[in-house]
C-alpha cells in the first residue's frame, strides 16, 4: 500500500498514526531522501530503509503517539559500526535525517439538513481540518449547484442523500458531533430519537425554539428515553452570546461553540 493511501485509510478508520519521512542523507543509505513511511500503533506501510534505521523509527514513532504529542520530531542516525544499534548494525557509512509528523485523528461532524443554515455552516466548517458529513433527505439540497462553493474545503466532504436519514447515524465515524436542522420536524425528531439510542456518537445538537424541544422532550420521553438520556441533546445550539437570526450568524454561533468542543477535546492530548 502507498504512503499516501495508509493516511488515508488511517484518517478514514480515525487512528492516529505518523509519517515518517527521510529528510536529507549525507553519504550512503538504504534509501534515498523523500522516502516515507507511516506508522500506527500495531502496523507499519512503505520503508525508509529497513534494519536498525527503520526499527528506530518506527519505536520513536510509537512512542509519539503514545505521548498524544502534536509536535513533529527531528531524528538523526548515523549508520556506521560505531552507531548504536539496539536493531542490528547497518554500516552503510552514511548519516540520515528523519522527520516525524503526528497524524491526528481529526474531528467529525454530520450536518442533517442542508438547508439555508445548514450550508453557511458546511461553507464556515469545510475551512478546518474536519470530517464533514452532509446529509438530506432532498437531492436537490446536494447538487452541484448548491455545494460546489466546497470545492477549496480543507475539510473531508462526505455527502449523503438519504431519503431515511437517520440510518446514516450508524454509518458516520465514532465520536461524530451530529447537528439536526432539517426543513421538517418530524424528520429531526425521528433523528433526535434514532440519535440518542446511538452509542458511538459525540454531541447532539438540534436547532430551534424552546417550544419546539418542549414538544421533542415530552415524545422523546415517551419513547422511552430517561431525562438523563435526553440531557445529550444541547438545544438551542451555539454560542448564546451571538445574537441574530440571519443563516450566516447563526452558522458562526455554531461553529464558533463547535470549535470550543474540539480545543476541549483535544486539550488532554496536548497536556500529555
């Protein structure tokens, strides 16, 4: 498998891992700089060199991801009989640079309603390093006409037109923060109901009025759903301090609350 294709599939599997990378050599080596190889905590894709070289990196690289650190890593080997070699000698006579670099697991977000608001808050979220599922049960509400201003996103785009959307709860990534918005209360209260019987997911959020998560809370609660249960839904949604009722404001409130949960979220990594 390529070096490209393992961060992908680690970033769609939301392991975290590290790219390793030979950065310059100076005299011989196995390897030519350029090379790259990723590592995750219990498989390795691509080579920089095999032997001692790469049994080093590979340990340092596990013990990054074991720190939880988001700092690359400098790492210099000399490749002679007087280097240590805790993995077999290697006297190609050369000196190398290797370059570690954390792959994080990014943060998911499912957006359920794609409309008005729903895509201010697609355009503001595809600017981050996220995995940004849009769903609807509307297929006009995903075309081309509508999303193609996510064509430069930064974010990962997933888009799902599914006329029962709720059964893409089940296909999103562990952890995923879900937001119902769609045109239809019916529709958000059959996600809001599938949502909290889901183990895997983040937060839940639903938009609207009080009076509209009164309604929810007494047929959610006669689903059979606990008030400790029902606390997993946060209504209304974003910063409170943000006032307005334009689709764009409301997407920034949002967003901005979005992006608090994810320092939040990533702050113990960080402190490790």
């Amino acid at each position: 498998m390529r070096w490209i294709t393992a961060v992908e599939r680690l970033r769609e599997r939301r392991e975290p891992g590290v790219l390793v990378t030979l950065v310059s050599v100076r005299g011989h080596s196995p390897r030519e700089a350029g090379a790259k190889m990723v590592v995750s905590a219990d498989a390795t894709w691509g080579s920089v060199g095999g032997g001692n070289l790469e049994a080093t990196a590979v340990d340092r690289a596990r013990r990054l991801l074991e720190s939880g650190s988001a700092d690359p890593v400098d790492l210099e080997l000399a490749l002679n009989d007087k280097a240590p070699a805790e993995h077999g000698q290697q006297c190609c006579g050369g000196e190398v640079r290797l370059l570690l670099e954390p792959l994080r697991v990014v943060p998911a977000v499912a957006i359920f309603g794609m409309g008005h608001v729903g895509l201010e808050l697609a355009r503001v979220l595809a600017r981050h390093d996220v995995e940004l599922h849009l769903v609807d049960s509307r297929a006009d509400q995903l075309g081309r006409d509508r999303l193609g201003v996510l064509d430069d996103a930064v974010a990962g785009i997933h888009v799902h037109h599914a006329p029962v959307p709720e059964l893409v709860l089940g296909q999103v990534p562990a952890g995923t923060h879900v937001l119902v918005m769609t045109h239809d209360h019916a529709e958000d209260a059959a996600l809001c109901d599938a949502a909290l019987r889901c183990g895997h997911l983040g937060s839940i959020g639903l938009i609207g009025s009080s009076a509209k998560w009164r309604r929810f809370e007494k047929r959610l609660a006669a689903e059979g759903h606990s008030p400790e249960v029902l606390n997993r839904i946060q209504t209304p949604i974003g910063l409170s301090d943000i006032a307005g009722k334009k689709p764009a404001t409301i997407a920034v409130a949002v967003a901005a609350d979005l992006l608090r949960v994810f320092q939040t979220e990533s702050a113990p990594e960080v402190s490790r």
